[in-house]
C-alpha cells in the first residue's frame, strides 16, 4: 500500500489522507485568502511524491512554483517549526498548458468530443436552441462529416439554416431564429479565444497521466486569462472529466488513484447550471472512482456545489468562513453540518475562527468512514510557494515531455471543406445552368432575328417580283397598245387613202 500524505496536524494528532481513499473524492472550501491554494500544492506534492500525477488549474498563476524547492519563506519556517517538521525541500515535475497557447502547451479539443450539451451550455442556449444544435450533430454524423474547429460548427450551421425545411421533415423542427443564435453565440466564443481551444492536435489524456522519476506529473492549467471567460472555463474542465470518465476502463478499488483532478472555482460549473448538465456531473462523479479518477472541487463555501454532489466527496478540508450577513451565517451553519460531529468542538463557532492556513479536517478512514472532524494546521508545501520566473517557465515548456507535440495546429478534410466543396460544385453548376440558359436564349434570339430578316427578305422579294411583273404588265399593255394603234392605222390607212399613198413610191 502506499504510504499515508501527512496532510494537517496540531499539538496532538496527525491527519493523514489515504491514497487508496484519494479516488472517493474531496474538497477544499474557505473565504479568500485563507489558505485554499497552499492547500491545494500540499495534497498535489504529496500525489506526486507516491507517482500519481495530478491536473489542477493554476488562476493565480502561484502554482508553478511547485516545479522549483521551497525554503526561505519565513512563514514556511515558522509553521514547520510550530509543527516540530523538519522538511525536505523539492520540486516536482511539471507539464504547462494553456488554452492560448501563451503559457503553455496549446490544449485543443474537438467540437465532436465537446458534444452538443456542453457547447449547449458553453453557449447559453435554451432548450429549443440546444435541439437544433442536436439536430446539426446528428446530420454530422450521418454523413460522415467532422466536427473539428469552430468554423466546422459555423459552416454546418449556414448548412443547416439553409435547409431548414428539408431537416424539419427528416429530423425534426429547425428554425432559423435558432440557428442565428446559436451563430451568435458561436461569433462571441471565438471572440473570447474559444476559438483557440477547438481543434487538431487534441490533447490525448494518457499526456496528463505519466510520470518522471517515480513522481507524479503536475498538469498546469494557465487558467489566469480563461478565467475571464468563466462558461469556457468551467465547460472545459467539466469537459475534460467527461472524457477520462468515458475513456478509461474499469479499475476496482486501487491502492492509489491513476489521476487527481481539482476543480478550482467550482462554483462556476455549478452558476445557472441546467438539471441535465447538474445530474451529468452528479453521475461522472459518483462512477468515475471506478477508473481510478479522484476529484478534489475547490471553492469557498460547501454551499457552491449542489448536495448530491457533496454527498460523494469523502475527504474534507474546510478553511474559515465569514459570517457577517445572514446568507454568510446560513452558510457557515451549512458548512458545519457536513461533517461528522465531534464532541471536543463547536464546529459552526471554530469555522469562523480558523488562522491563514488553519483547517477543520476530516478524511476517510481505511473501511472509508469519514473520521470525526478536528482542527488543524495545514502542513505546508515543501515546494516553492508563488509563481516562477518568465524565463524558468519557457525552459519547463521547452524541456516538456510533450514539447513539439501541440504547437503546430493542423487543419484536415473536415465539415468546412466538405460543404465548401459542395457549396463550390453547387455554385458551378448553377453558373453553367445560367451560362446555357443565356445561351440559349442568345440563341433563340439570335435564330428569331434570322426568322425576322428572312420574313423581311421575303417581303422585298414579293414586292419586287410585283414591281417586276407590274411593269412587265405595263410595258406589254403599253406595247399591246402601240401595235393596236399601229394594227389600226395601217388598216385605216388601207381603207381611206391607200391609193394615194401607193402615189408616194
């Protein structure tokens, strides 16, 4: 079995988190600057220290220097000296990812493994709105068309709106008001760099599960600028925990998890959830220890993650609260009440107590009992506690085990293309039906005008021959009448003055 991480203690006790326990899930609640992220590195160093590596989202950016030894921090020193712990101080090895690509390794997803329901909540669509998104899947998939990048998405979305009525009758209603918001909503996520996250190479998962020299790799999540995105954010990390929950196989009862996922800022996967995406949550959760996957939720009340989600995290580690207005109160009272009653304490008083660093504490026991709460120290970090240096980041990216393997984003045949190229052949078409119907038409004008002229030509001709046969009748009646005259004079002349004509000779 591998060995307990010493994870709090006080005068009296240590407070040890099993690693065959670490998969039945925990978290790590408390106000703002009260210890959550030391928390956070302790528990990561000491998964790393038994070979299980980790993924976590850095916000701040004070992660990274888990990468480098710790020592010089007066705060440190003072608190292992209160705690009688002499440490050793280490870094851990680390890979740095970013969705950017700015602080990191680029981290890329495909639409086709975001899946319509997440991109349905990443973009804010209504229940219509989610069934047309649906439909347009649903047509990718019947016809072989890949769903890569963002424009894969917006180029079958242009498809979808043009034939809507056609899809109506084989799918399903799909109308265009539909179709336009999931459209803007696609224009706004590649506005906010959503753009950046869909695509090839996408991130294979057996890249966040190695390890170096016996310890646990620490996935870094450059989560400072993505955070201001807070729907990507949550959609991406959720995202990430459904596809280890579908792609690993079954693993029983381990002696330590294969992977610690910790899900900073839960609270906002859980703000304006709808139930589907909530129950979808609440069953990767509850089945995903059967991989071998633990999940550590992180944020600053208990209230932030619904109850049959919290139902399932085991192991518990509560910094202080405020309790200032009566929403506060509720939820420190609420805080209190998750965990096992212990006697010596008043849990609800002691949460609004509690030091910098300071935890009320409960794990789960070897029969997987939740011990009975207790307040203590967080043992701290014996990592570097804070961010490291530009120039000592770039060397961790370069000397990565995955350095050179996402940098160059490919683009390959996918739903783009192919409707483009239908789009193109389309197009073609209808140019040479145009150009053959103006053709034809320039033909049929063309052959009309030669009927024109010839009806024209006939006309002259017709004329011509009257004229002709006009005068030819003219000139033989002129000729007819100067032979009668002649005819008459001659027989006139014969027979009123032949004789004295015949005197002439």
């Amino acid at each position: 079995m591998s060995e307990p991480i010493l994870t709090a203690k006080n005068t009296e006790t240590e407070f040890f988190l099993l690693p065959q326990m670490a998969n039945r899930h925990g978290v790590i609640t408390g106000a703002t600057g009260t210890g959550k992220t030391v928390t956070l590195q302790k528990l990561a160093e000491g998964f790393s220290q038994r070979g299980v590596p980790c993924f976590m989202a850095d916000i701040k950016g004070d992660l990274t220097g888990v990468t480098q030894p710790g020592g010089g921090n007066g705060k440190i020193d003072a608190r292992n000296q209160l705690l009688g712990i002499t440490p050793t101080f280490e870094g851990f090895p680390a890979t740095l990812w970013d969705v950017f690509g700015k602080q990191g390794h680029p981290l890329r997803a495909t639409v086709s493994e975001m899946g319509p329901l997440l991109l349905a909540r990443l973009l804010q669509l209504n229940d219509t709105q989610e069934g047309v998104l649906s439909i347009a899947f649903k047509y990718a998939d019947d016809n072989g068309m890949l769903l890569l990048d963002l424009k894969d998405l917006q180029a079958l979305m242009t498809w979808v709106g043009q034939n809507a009525q056609e899809l109506t009758l084989q799918y399903g209603n799909v109308s265009t008001a539909s179709v336009g918001a999931i459209q803007r909503g696609l224009l706004q996520l590649d506005e906010q760099g959503g753009g950046l996250f869909f695509g090839e190479p996408a991130v294979k998962l057996e890249d966040f599960m190695q390890t170096v020299g016996g310890k646990g790799v620490l996935n870094l999540l450059a989560a400072d600028e993505l955070i201001n995105a807070p729907k990507l954010y949550s959609t991406f990390l959720l995202w990430l925990l459904s596809e280890l929950f579908e792609s690993l196989p079954e693993a029983g009862d381990l002696e330590k998890p294969k992977l610690v996922f910790f899900f900073d800022e839960a609270h906002l996967l859980f703000s304006d959830a709808p139930t589907a995406l909530i129950e979808k949550v609440e069953q990767v959760v509850r089945l995903i220890r059967s991989k071998g996957v633990g999940v550590y939720f992180v944020t600053q009340n208990p209230a932030d993650i619904p109850e049959k989600v919290l139902a399932q995290l085991g192991n518990r580690m509560q910094h202080a609260l405020r309790a200032y207005t009566p929403q506060e109160q509720k939820g420190v009272k609420a805080a209190a009440s998750s965990f096992r009653v212990n006697p010596k304490i008043d849990t609800e008083t002691v949460i609004t107590e509690l030091g910098v660093g300071e935890v009320l504490i409960s794990t789960l026991d070897e029969k997987g009992v939740p011990t009975m709460v207790d307040r203590a120290f967080v043992v701290p970090p014996v990592g570097h506690i804070g961010p490291i240096s530009p120039e000592q980041r770039q060397q961790l990216i370069d000397n990565s085990l995955v350095a050179g393997v996402y940098e160059n984003a490919i683009d390959r045949e996918s739903a783009y293309e192919i409707l483009k190229t239908a789009a193109d052949a389309r197009f073609a078409e209808q140019q040479r039906l145009a150009e053959a119907e103006a053709a034809a038409k320039v033909a049929e004008e063309q052959a009309k005008a030669e009927a024109r002229e010839e009806r024209a030509s006939s006309r002259k001709d017709s004329v011509l021959d009257a004229v002709v046969k006009s005068a030819a009748r003219s000139a033989s009646t002129s000729i007819g009448r100067q032979i009668g005259n002649s005819i008459v004079r001659g027989v006139l002349g014969s027979i009123f003055g032949g004789k004295g004509k015949s005197s002439w000779f």
